[in-house]
C-alpha cells in the first residue's frame, strides 16, 4: 500500500541533516519506475537526467551549507499540463504534442525554489476531460494497486505515480474531481485548494472558473507542507486571492474537539454500501475524537453535475479555440484557413474534448444561451447559498469522494454519462469555489481504497487539514 | 490632419425628404507603455512580431494582467466625455481567425467602463456617448496572392502580433449625428479631446483612431431605418464621403422600391463607393461569456475623483477662452486650428508679454503650423514684433517678413531686424502725401478708381508701395485713397 514509502516531511528532513543525498533518493524513485512504469503509464515524461542534474545541485549545495528549501531533494512529479520551461507539455493531447512552454507555471517556479527535484510529467485525460485517465492520446494509466483498474482522473498518472513510489509527492488539477477522485481511487492524499489560493498562471485551461492545482501525497502532513510551498498569492493570476499561503502544518496536531462536522441528510444515490459504510466509520471515529455530527441539507448538489457539464465544456469550447495550428503544436495543411482549423482539431484532439468543445459551444450559442449556460450559472449560485447556508451550522461537512471504488479498465468508457457520475460529490465544490480534499480511510469492494472527502468553506484550509489530520489517526 | 469642423457644409440636403442618421463606433488605441494584459510594449512601427510574449501569442498557460494605466487613460476619457464610470465588467468575444491568437478577444460587454455621456459639436448640438469600454486589439494580417486583398483566395498570409493586445477604447455614439458635417465634427473633437486629456495619439493614418460608420435613412415622421455599418473608413474626408455615398445608395435603393438590409459595408476609398462585406445572416456568433481570468473592474471613487481632479482643461473650454480673450467667434477656425495644436495656452502668452491676442492668433494659425503645442519662438518675441506693428512702426508686410525670419530662426528681437533691414513705416503725414503724389501721376488709374473699377485701386496701392519702397502701410494706403475719393 502506498504509506509504506517515506514521506516528504522525512525525506525532506534527512537528506537537510545529511542522513541520505538528494541523489540517493532519486535513485530510489527512478529504480521504482523502472522496474513497474512499463504496466501503469504514470508518466508521459520522465526526466531523469534533469532531475540528476537537479539532485546534484541540491546535495552540492547541502554540502555547501546553503539552505535549499523544504523540498531540498525531494522527488515531485507534475501532472502534464503545468508548463515547464523548455519541457514538453502535452496535455496528453495529440495537439500540444511536441509542444514545449518558454515559460515555468508559477507552482513549478515555487516548487523548484522549494527545491524540488521534478522527476517527470505524468499522464491525464487530454486537456483533463475525464475521469479515468482513460482519455490519454498516450494510452490509458493502470491503478498500481490493481493494474486491471483504473486510477480515476483526470489526474490519475499524478495519483498513481505517488501511489506507485514513482515520485514522493505530485501536483494535479481539479477541475470537477480531478485531484479527489483519483487520489481515492488510488488510496493516496488529494487536496483541491480554495478557489485562487493555488496560481492557475501555467496551467494550461479546461474550465478556467473551475481549475485550481493542488497536491497528492502519502500522508496529510506532505499535503500540508506542499500546498504550504505552492499557495500564495501572483500576480500573474488575476484570480489569486491576495494573501500569502495558508499555515497549515501547525495545525495537524490540533485534534477536532469541538468542532461540527456536517452530515448531508439528501445524499445523492449511487453509492457503493462498503463507500458508505466507511464514511460512516469516518463521522464515528470524528465524534470520539470530540467533534459534534450535525444534519445539513443541501437540496441544490443534485443540480450540480447538470450545471457542471454546462459551464465547465463552454469555458473549454472557448479555451481550446486557440489550438489551431497556427502558432504551435500539430498542424494537419490543407487547402485554406477553414479547412486547416478543421483538420487540425479533427486530428488533434480527442473523442471526449471534441465532446464537450461541441456541448460547450451549443451552450453559449445565440438562442440557447439563457436555456442552458445561463441557466448553469443560476444553479451555480444556488449551489453556493446552500453551501453558505450549511456552513452556517457546521465547520466542515464529510462526504465519500467517489461512490465507487476504483472500476476495471473499460467499463465505462464508452458511456460518459456513467462516467460524469464519478464526480457527483466532487463537482460542487469547484462550481462553489471552495476547498476539499479526499483521505483514504479503509477500503471497500475487493479490497480497494475508498476516500472520503473533507468539505470546507472558502479559505477553510485550516479546519479541514485538522480534521484530515485525525481521520488519518483514525484510520 | 487638418481641422475640418469649420470647414465650408457641403452636405447636401437628399431628396423627397429624407433624413440621414448617423452613429459612430470610433475605436482608439491608448498611449501606454505596454499592452493591455501583458508587459509587451506598445509601440507602433517595430519589427514584426517583437513585441510579444505568452500573453499575447496565446500561449497555453498563459494569463492576462489587467493594465492599470489603460484603465486610467480609458477613465480619463471617459469623463472629458461626460460619461459615468462605473464597475464593469470583461467578456470573451470568441471567433477564429489567424491574428486573434487566443481565438476569442477580450472585450467590455455589458458592463463597460464608462457610460452615458455626451460631446458638443458647433452650434451647441449635443451627441451622445453611449458608452466607451476598453478592449484589447487584435494581431495584423497581411495576405500574399490572390485577387481580393483577402484571407480567401490567397497563396499564404503573414500574421504580425506585435499590435494584439494593444489596449483600445471604443466610443460608441448614441445615432444623434444628422449630417455628414456633424459626423465629421464629431470625429474631429473626439480627436481634440484624446489629444488633450492624453489618451491617445489618435492618427487615422496609423490606425490609433478608426472609425466605424452607422447610416441609415428614413422620413422625419417615420422611425429610423435599417442601419448599415461602414468599415475601412480611414480619414476625416473619408467619412463624410462615405456617409454621403452610402446615404444615397440607401435612399435609391428604397426610392426604387427596395429594401435595406442590415450587413457590413466595406468603403473603397479610390472608387469612393461602399460594398456589402457580410450581411447579418452570415455573422459571427460571438458566443460571449464573462472572461473568468479576469476580476471585475471597479474603480474606487478616490481613483475617479483623483483622475477627474487631474484632467487638464478641455477643447471646449480652452476655445471659448481664447475666443473671448481674442474678441472673436468661438466656432472661428482660427480657434479651433490653435486650440486642436494645443497652441493656445502660447497664444494667450503672448498677449501676457504685451501683444495683441487677436494679432497673435492670427500669426500663429499662419506661421505656427509645423510647430507642436510649445513653439521655438518665445512668446516675448512674438510680442515685441507684433508691438512694433500695432504702434505703426513698421508696416503688416514688413511684420510678415521679419515673423517668417523670427520663426525660422526659432526666435529674435523684431525691432534690430527691422533696424537691420531697414524697415519702417511711413508716417501719416509722409503717407498722404506720397498718396497724393501717385494720384497726381496716376491720372487714369485714378479716374478709373474714382469710376468704380477696383482693378484701378491695386495699380495705385502698388504704385504706391513702390515709391515708398515698402515702407507704407496697404490698408493705410487704401483707406487715405477711399477718403480721398469721397471728398472728391
């Protein structure tokens, strides 16, 4: 299982004191990918001659008595849609394929002024659309817990490369679920940010509204820490909230006494018994610790997924109008402009983004614009009042992140519909702009993972690592 | 660019009754360092494609950066037009094409910046400003091949980002203008008006001021008609000329028992004549939605107040005090020619060293025009010269030749180069008399004069300007001839 790796707060700690080198753990990570990358897919780029330069540099410095952060020499891999300065960045997308970015997103500038080692660029849903990792113009990724599986998504080669000891931390993005459900599914810590605590500055877009990166990890403290690296407020980003990063660390120790956990009394259907049952298992062990269980209801989530896949495929018809051939990525030539556009996205992009790009653009056409993305943005606040109303009676509400444990390769790919339901618990929160995270906690059918999910307010970072904190005591 | 408000109307009235009316949607680019979301410089007339950056190419992760100094100059304009500022909001306006790098423009939708206001044209006639938002501007193509100057049909096309992203401001009129005349005063102030608040540099040449051109024409009782937008029209000229060629055209083609349909018109300058360049059928769906990348935009009332305490005077204003102090018409060319130079405050200087205003006005509008908003010239010199004329000491000619020396020079004291020269004008005595010598001599010219002919008064003016060679005054000259005449 994947506690058994060292966490970041230790390897961090040792290879500061001297006890091992940056390099040695590398090492240790890349032998892992070498020996089981061939059956899981985790990675669409592995950079090991950069992350040894990178280690080198970390462990001459160490020598040198210089302080190099509290990553220094820690292996981080990034989901493959953050840009990296002339790194290819593919979105797992045929169109970007090739594509490298002249410029670093903010949260890879931040992670190698932590003094991160970027050990590579994993796998994802092109252009983060799905919820499987099925959706890779590269080949799907496989659960390392059970290679028959998948790993959930969108960010499911983040997820299971910390699972798999690939990397000793990850950052994805989540946009409806993207970092909760792969990380349940793959029994690993994920973090979704309150919307603008994270830099969206070189994070290539699906739903910018949506969006927001977070960490995976081993352990909630390596979450904490990690988020603690990336949050804060840019300039670049319009959309981050003026305030430096949370301090989260301090507070894992905290316990939950006193605190209100919310319980939604009109859960959506669908779940698995053995999901439920150990959400059950979470609030029971909450309430021994000395929180308080309290009943909130919030009659709009059902709403949720609908206005989801309005919003989030209108943003995308308009964010990936730009891969045109053009400018960069693949270009398919043909007779005139027209037809070149046509050609190039017929052949660039996938099944499931020409999907949405077709329902995101019907949804603001002339004529349908009030009927549907007007219409999404109601519920969209709807969502929110019964957020704020909950809020109102608790600190933190608990819910499963995914109604299923993770599902065979195949099963659902081949009806989306089926598939948007993966993120029926995760979806309101982006469209809310609130902080979640998802902790593993026991397992479920065939002895799977199964997360559950810390719902938080905006800027509840605080409270919910607190309560994270004790549900992974508990576990 | 030469002043056109004063210019002669032109105009012509159409006919059986029809009225023109006419809105205008006149697009500015903003004088700011860099562009609207980017830090990429703003500067007209580089190399192609070297000022850009992920910003502006559209590049995948890329952010844009709201520009504090665009909102500032679009706030600046928009309260010398009178309008409110108010929170607003940005919006994507989604459309391929090869030099809108992000395939959607950030553009002010329903929420512009600034709302509600107002411009004067001559005559006190008042024209509203719907609105003025800011936008960012597209890339420039350029296409190779082909027959139509167009992206279809041509061999390949070259795309120049260096102008995407540079911040814009449209001023959308409300459809108040009624004559091309007015159309071309409006344009004209609105110029006046960036210049002097700063905004822009507003050259039409340079495409920093385009102006896009609504006509349409109905019966004074009936309501107004299908409008047609005009586009390419890229001179003050031009849009008067447009107007009235496309007035015309509307006119015809429903005196003839047609109807108008709306569309996009393109103008042909060199055949003076417009062409349909899409109807509506065939228009874009923008698909607009608000720009989630960016926050709304809602000046503080410190901020307006701050930018509204900080406006210099305007147009209007700097007209009608230099018309008062000149003693003149406030709608005379002569104060709109200094004023759209920003040369009054020089003007009015000058009178402050002792010169006549009205003289000077006069002399600058003649000889100033190369010069920007602070002449060479100082102000005391202009002066001392346009003394030494007022006290008759030397004569206008001879004021003329040592202005044109002065401004050539950049400065001078008129009196040594009058002294130089030799220059000094008769006295009235000496006059009369030299005047009395050239009717003696000039009998018949004289009798002519006397008999109406007004060709017989330049033969005795020249005569006399000869004999006193140039020392005396034409218009003192003349007026002892017509006294002379009348006590014949």
């Amino acid at each position: 299982m994947a506690d058994s790796f060292a966490s970041v707060v230790q390897l961090a700690a040792d290879i500061r004191s001297g006890a091992t080198t940056a390099a040695a753990v590398l090492e240790q990570h890349l032998a892992r990918i070498d020996q089981r990358e061939g059956e899981i897919h985790a990675f669409n780029l592995v950079l090991q001659d950069s992350a040894r330069a990178a280690a080198a540099r970390i462990d001459a410095d160490i020598a040198a008595g210089k302080d190099c952060g509290p990553l220094a020499g820690v292996p981080i891999a990034l989901k493959d849609n953050m840009c990296t300065r002339g790194v290819p960045t593919t979105c797992s997308s045929k169109i970007l394929e090739g594509w490298k970015p002249p410029y670093d997103a903010t949260v890879v500038t931040r992670l190698h002024q932590a003094g991160a080692v970027i050990v590579g660029k994993t796998n994802m849903d092109e252009f983060a659309m799905g919820s499987s990792t099925e959706n890779s113009a590269f080949g799907p990724t496989r659960n390392p817990l059970d290679t028959s599986r998948v790993p959930g998504g969108s960010s499911g080669g983040s997820a299971a490369a910390v699972a798999a000891g690939f990397a000793a931390a990850s950052l994805g993005s989540d946009t409806g679920g993207s970092i909760r459900q792969p990380a349940a599914l793959c029994g690993v810590v994920g973090v979704k940010p309150t919307y603008g605590v994270v830099s969206r500055q070189g994070l290539v877009a699906f739903a910018s509204s949506l969006d927001q990166i977070g960490p995976f990890s081993n352990n909630v403290a390596d979450a904490a820490l990690l988020l603690e690296v990336i949050a804060g407020h840019d300039p670049l980003d319009s959309t981050s909230i003026p305030q430096p990063a949370p301090q989260l660390q301090a507070s894992l120790t905290q316990g939950v006494k006193g605190m209100r956990i919310g319980r939604v009394t009109d859960m959506p259907q669908g779940c698995e018994p053995e999901v439920l049952a150990r959400l059950d298992a979470a609030f029971a062990a909450l309430e021994s610790a000395g929180a308080t269980i309290v009943d909130v209801a919030l009659p709009s989530l059902e709403f949720g997924l609908t206005a989801y896949y309005l919003i989030a495929p209108a943003e995308a018809s308009s964010n990936l109008a730009r891969y045109d051939g053009v400018r960069y990525g693949n270009r398919v030539g043909a007779a005139d402009i027209n037809a070149m556009y046509g050609a190039t996205r017929s052949a660039g992009f996938g099944d499931e983004v020409k999907r949405r790009i077709m329902l995101g653009t019907y949804a603001l056409s002339a004529g349908y614009y009030d009927a549907y993305y007007g219409k999404a943005l109601k519920v969209r606040r709807l969502i929110a009042d019964d957020f704020a109303k909950a809020y109102a009676s608790c600190d933190v509400i608990l819910t499963p992140t995914s109604p299923t444990v993770a599902f065979p390769i195949g099963a659902k790919s081949n009806d989306p519909l089926t598939m948007y339901l993966c993120d029926v618990f995760t979806i309101p929160t982006n469209l809310a702009g609130h902080a979640a995270m998802s902790v593993p906690f026991g397992t479920g059918a065939h002895s799977l993972p199964v997360g559950v999910q810390i719902l938080a307010p905006s800027l509840g970072e605080v409270p919910m690592f607190r309560v994270a904190a004790e549900l992974e005591r508990a576990s | 660019m030469s002043n056109a408000s004063s210019a002669p109307t032109h105009a012509t009235v159409l006919p059986n009754g029809w009225q023109m009316v006419i809105g205008l949607e006149v697009h500015v680019e903003l004088d700011t360092k860099t562009k609207l979301f980017s830090a990429s410089p703003n500067r007209f007339g580089d190399e192609p494609n070297t000022n850009i950056d992920p910003v502006t190419l559209g590049l995948p992760g890329a952010l844009p950066v709201l520009n504090k100094h665009a909102v500032e100059l679009a706030m600046r304009l928009g309260l010398a037009l009178n309008c409110t500022v108010q929170a607003s909001t940005f919006h994507r306006k989604n459309y391929f094409y090869p030099d809108l790098s992000k395939a959607y423009q950030i553009t002010q939708y329903d929420q512009p910046l600034n709302i509600d206001g107002y411009l004067m044209l001559p005559g006190d006639v008042r024209i509203g400003v719907e609105r003025a938002h800011l936008e960012e501007d597209t890339g420039k193509s350029t296409h190779f091949g082909g027959t139509s100057g167009r992206i279809h049909g041509s061999d390949y096309s070259l795309v120049d980002f260096n102008r995407a992203g540079v911040p814009l401001v449209e001023i959308v009129s409300r459809p108040d203008i009624r004559t091309s005349d007015q159309a071309r005063q409006y344009v004209s102030e609105l110029r006046s008006i960036l210049l002097c608040v700063g905004a822009s540099d507003a050259k039409m040449e340079e495409g920093s001021m385009r102006v896009d051109v609504n006509v349409s024409v109905h019966k004074p009782d009936q309501p107004f008609g299908t409008r047609c937008e005009i586009k390419n029209v890229n001179s003050i000229r031009a849009v008067g000329k447009a107007i009235e060629y496309e007035a015309r055209r509307q006119v015809d083609v429903l005196e003839s028992g047609g109807v108008i349909r709306q569309e996009t018109r393109h103008w042909d300058d060199s055949e003076g004549r417009t062409h349909t360049l899409r109807t509506k059928e065939d228009a874009d769906d923008y698909r607009y939605f608000l720009e989630p990348d960016l926050v709304v935009l809602d000046p503080s009332q410190e901020w307006i107040d701050a930018v509204r305490a900080a406006l210099p005077m305007l147009p209007a204003a700097r007209r009608a005090r230099l018309a008062t102090a000149a003693g003149v018409d406030k709608e005379s060319e002569a104060i709109y020619v200094i004023v759209e130079r920003g040369q009054d405050d020089y003007v009015l200087s000058v009178e402050q060293s002792g010169g006549d205003v009205a003289r000077a006005l006069i002399y600058v509008q003649q000889a100033f025009a190369e010069e920007g908003a602070a002449p060479k010239v100082p102000a005391k010199d202009l002066a001392e010269l346009i003394k030494l004329e007022g006290a008759a000491k030397i004569t206008a000619t001879q004021a003329k030749t040592i202005l044109a020396e002065i401004v050539a020079s950049g400065g001078g004291d008129a009196a040594a180069i009058a002294a130089a020269k030799g220059f000094e004008a008769l006295d009235t005595s000496a006059l009369e008399t030299l005047v009395d010598t050239v009717i003696a001599q000039q009998e018949d010219a004289w009798n002519k004069f006397c008999g109406g002919e007004d060709k017989a008064m330049g033969a005795l003016v020249g005569a006399i300007m000869k004999a006193s060679q140039g020392k005396a005054d034409g218009k003192a000259a003349t007026a002892i001839l017509q006294s002379r005449k009348a006590t014949k």
